[in-house]
C-alpha cells in the first residue's frame, strides 16, 4: 500500500505570528505529519516573507495558479490521497480539478470560519442595525454552503457554527466534524512562570489588521472606549499590536493619550504576558478567535463582547469580562485592571477553557477517526450526500468550462 499523501490548497501561505488561521493551518500539518503522511502545501497566493518555513518540516512547497491546466498535471504526476481545501475559495477554484484527476482522493474542507456568518455580522453593523436571519442568506452563503456539500468533509471550528449549518441550513452532520483550536494542557509548571499580577502593567490589543473585524475593533476602542479608561486611569497605556499596519492605522498612534501602535509582535504570547488586560471589543466576526486562546495561554484576563467570545467557553465562565457597550466595556476593563482577586479568577477561568474544551489528544483522536471511516467507506459516504453530486456535477461542468475559456483567453493575450 502506497503511503498517504495530503495536499494541501491553501488560500495564503501559513503565518502563525500573523493570524489565528495560520496558527490553526500550522496544527492542522502537524496532525498529519505526526501521522506519517506524506505532505504538499500548494498556494495561488505569492509567498511571504513572514510565511512559515514549511521545507524545513519536511513538506513540499508549490506555487500553483488558478485557471491552468499545468494543475491537472501535477495533480496527476502526485496522486494525493486525502485534499485538504483551505476555504472554500479553494474548494471553488480547484475542487472540480480534484474530482476529475484524483477522483478517490478524500476532500476535506477547513472553513477556518463561516465567511458567510461574518459578511452577514459586518453588513449588520454597517447598517446599524441589529443582526437577523434576514442578513444569513446572500450568494456567499449560497456559495460556501455548495462547497462544504461538495466536500466529503468539512472541519467547522465553533459549535455555533455547526449549530446554525445544521439547525438552520439542513446540512447534513454526517458532512461536518467539530474540529477547534488544538491545544497541549496547561500544566502548574507553565502557570507558575507567568508574570504576576504586579509584575504586569498597561493594556494591550492584538489582531491582523488585514482583518475587517481587527479594524474595528480598533476604532472602536480609539473612538470610544479608551478615552473613558484613560480617564479613570490616567499611568495607563494601551499597546496595539498587529500585522499589515497600513498607514490609517499608524496614524491612530498618540503618545499622550498612551494609545500606541505596536505593529507586528515578533512573538504574540511574549507580548501578552507582560500586559495585565487584553481589551478585544469585536462587534462583528466568526468562527473562533485565536486573541484570546493566546491571552489565556499568557495568563492574561481580557474583556470582549459577546461575538468575541462565542464558541470559546462554552457553559465555563469567560476568563474576565463580557460587555457589549462603550460604558459597560470601559467599566469592566477598569475593575479587571484595578482588582487582583477579579484578576486571578479571569486568568483561572482561561486555564480552565484551555485545559477543558481545547485539548489536542481527544479532537486529533475524533478526526482520524473519521477520515478513517471515509477511506473505508468513501463510495457510500458519497451516495448518500446526493445533493452533493449534483453540486459537483454541475460545478465541474461550468467551472471546468469557464476555466478553460480564461486559460485560452490568457494564451491568446499573452
């Protein structure tokens, strides 16, 4: 028997320093990897500097390119076993090519986050209004839905997520496995060497500001939620750290009301530590938030709204504080501040949602085993998602035949 092969189609190349979702990228290749799988990472996407060094794991790097039948070839020069979809983008771009030349090859989706979920919290907020149903059902609802029914698997992140695809959508839960942010324990001795509550000062926010929802977050506190801490605490500055600062977010630096602009943290759990609260209002966004499994690992207490928060603690209470509005937010990050016993019980309930929802052995166990039971029982698994065949059969036709037309297209104007 040949060894597994996974290939990978990811949307950009993995940068765990950046982003939660190259931080979630980065576990999901070390599943595999730990699994003797052989593994390909291929990317549309031009590579960053900032991008992970897969070669020196021992993985196989190619740039690849939308709309080229140089693809196929490859595809069937490599044969890979199992296809992982980094997004449903890439499920759109190149699953038809994946079903044509490696048709036994197990298609796996990571949806990182529901995109359709957040564009409908974003479109919401834009609106000034409050988020309904209503804002669920756009084309790009339409469009990631047809992926993860075309997909044989799809790993969803957030149990409220695969609550409203199921619940809502009619997805089938055969289709989707519950797949979080895959963690190794806290243990007393890594607790033990965090920074105290008097070795630490000042406030900090992180988050890419390629971002939409970081972005907001920041004029949100710069607008309205830092003046009021300042004023109740006037020593204390807040660091905003982030990758891709552009120059409107630069120009939000002021030293003397202490809100400064920190740019890219060359280790993001390092800078947490040293700060005594993680301030992460979010009004919009998905899927789950890697800020704050960072602030929990540092030991770090943080306050954040209730889409912050969602799908991280489950029925444990929240490691610090949940307000939604400038007043309440300013009020709590003020007493977490000022309140050593507050402080302690938020950065034990952060222990506590690490060590009880997010652990590594029992979510790679479930994971392989279905991928197990898909290898052993593909052809059935994919009779009984018919809708799916449709979806395939008819995006294979359309995709496959614009695809050709603009490959053609670009040899005739190139």
């Amino acid at each position: 028997m040949s060894k597994a092969k996974l290939l990978i189609i990811g949307f950009i190349w993995p940068e765990p320093n950046s982003s939660a979702a190259g931080g979630r990228m980065m576990q999901l290749i070390d599943l595999f990897l730990k699994r003797k799988f052989e593994v390909i990472y291929a990317s549309p996407a031009k590579y960053s500097e900032n991008a992970e060094d897969l070669e020196h794991l021992g993985i196989t790097q190619k740039q690849i390119q939308v709309n080229n039948s140089e693809f196929d070839e490859f595809l069937k020069k490599e044969q890979p076993t199992h296809v992982l979809f980094d997004r449903f983008m890439m499920e759109e771009q190149f699953g038809w090519r994946v079903a044509e030349h490696c048709p036994e090859a197990i298609r796996i989706l990571d949806t990182e986050d529901l995109h359709f979920l957040r564009k409908a919290r974003q479109q919401a907020y834009k609106e000034k209004k409050t988020f309904k149903k209503k804002y669920l059902y756009t084309d790009i609802a339409k469009r990631e839905i047809a992926s993860i029914l075309r997909t044989d698997i799809s790993l969803i992140i957030s149990k409220s997520e695969m609550n409203l695809l199921v619940n809502e959508f009619k997805v089938n839960k055969n289709l989707l496995l519950y797949l979080p942010f895959l963690l190794k324990p806290m243990k007393d001795n890594d607790i033990q060497n965090l920074p105290s509550f008097e070795e630490r000062q000042n406030f900090i926010s992180i988050g890419n500001f390629l971002h939409a929802p970081n972005w907001d977050k920041t004029l949100f506190l710069k607008e309205e939620i830092w003046p009021l801490i300042k004023k109740e605490l006037p020593e204390a500055e807040l660091h905003v750290y982030g990758a891709y600062t552009s120059q409107k977010v630069e120009q939000l630096h002021n030293q003397q009301q202490g809100f400064l602009i920190k740019g890219r943290a060359p280790n993001a759990i390092d800078a947490i530590k040293q700060a005594r609260v993680l301030l992460g209002p979010l009004r919009f966004g998905a899927g789950l938030k890697g800020k704050f499994i960072d602030a929990m690992r540092a030991g770090t207490p943080s306050i954040t709204t209730t889409v912050g928060a969602e799908g991280l603690c489950g029925d444990l209470p929240w490691c610090g504080e949940i307000a939604n509005s400038p007043d309440e937010i300013a009020k709590q990050a003020i007493l977490l501040y000022k309140m050593p016993k507050r402080w302690k019980i938020g950065q034990k309930n952060g222990f506590k949602i690490i060590n009880q929802r997010f652990q590594r052995r029992v979510f790679a166990a479930n994971f392989f085993k279905r991928v197990k039971k898909l290898e052993s029982d593909l052809n059935l698994h994919r009779q009984q998602n018919f809708v799916g065949q449709i979806l395939m059969h008819h995006t294979t036709q359309s995709t496959k035949y614009m695809s050709l037309w603009i490959e053609s297209k670009n040899k005739t104007s190139s």
